[in-house]
C-alpha cells in the first residue's frame, strides 16, 4: 500500500500536518481512520484512480463516499462531506486528484469542526465488505511515498 502514491485526499493539506488518530475511541469502537482538518467546502479529491462504488448517506457518516482501487482490492471511504461533487455518480471511474466532494459537518461530525473522515480497507478475496480489514490511512500518508501535490 505504501508504493501507491495515494494523494492527500483534501486539497492544500501537506502530509505533516496530518495526525494519526486511527487507535483513538470513538465511543466503544476504535476510530480506525484519519480525520484531515479543513474549512467548510475545501475540494476533497480521489487519492488514486479507482471507481465511485457508493454514494451513501447514514446516520453517522453524513453523506458518503465508498471509492475502490483500481484492482478493486481497496475501499476508501470518505465521509462528513458537505457535498458530493454534483455530477457524480456511482459507477463513475475517477482519476487520482479529481474533486469527488466538499469538506463538511454532515452526519454526526462537531458543527464547528468541518473535517474529512478517510479511511482504507483492504478486501477479503471473496470481496465481502463487511470482511473487510482497515489500514492506517496516517501511516500511508506519512510515509516518504505520500504526496501532497
Ligand atoms: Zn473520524
């Protein structure tokens, strides 16, 4: 995963200014995620190409974005958006860089503390979901490997 090159999913964030975050509570459940800072409506982009599997809103999440790899071997989630980019659909193939969305407070985010939630699971081979296992998005980003640009 670290020879990916996957992007800093919210624009202008430099890679050092990210926090590890993944082994806190939340609640009874560890966080399993990075949440990236940022102003309300900061375009958040696809960290590799890949294909827009869901389009998602729950309770806690808000609106939501399920996106694989193109091996479809990774889901990355993105959530509390304030907005999916509007012409996107599920299906739709995107490119490594291209806005999918807007930073927000949807779901069960602070209203004051708009952020991305991202995340990264690994699939099983029989591509079941709820099988799947999460990785340290914070260790991928810090690695030398990750880029900002
Ligand atoms: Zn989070």
């Amino acid at each position: 995963m670290r020879t990916r090159h996957l992007l800093i999913p919210v624009e202008g964030v430099p890679a050092d200014l990210l926090r590890g975050s993944f082994y806190e509570m939340r609640g009874s459940s560890a966080h399993k995620a990075t949440d990236i800072l940022a102003p309300r409506n900061t375009p958040v982009r696809a960290v590799e190409d890949g294909t827009i599997a869901k389009l998602f809103f729950s309770r806690f999440g808000g609106n939501t974005i399920y996106q694989t790899d193109p091996t479809g071997q990774y889901v990355y989630y993105y959530a509390h958006l304030e907005k999916y980019q509007p012409t996107l659909k599920e299906g739709d193939r995107v490119k490594r860089g291209q806005t999918i969305g807007f930073v927000g407070t949807s779901g069960n985010a602070p209203p004051n503390t708009p952020h991305l939630h991202f995340s990264i699971s690994v699939l099983t081979k029989q591509k079941k979901w709820w099988q799947a296992r999460a990785l340290d998005p914070y260790e991928v980003f810090k690695s030398d490997k990750a880029k900002s640009q």
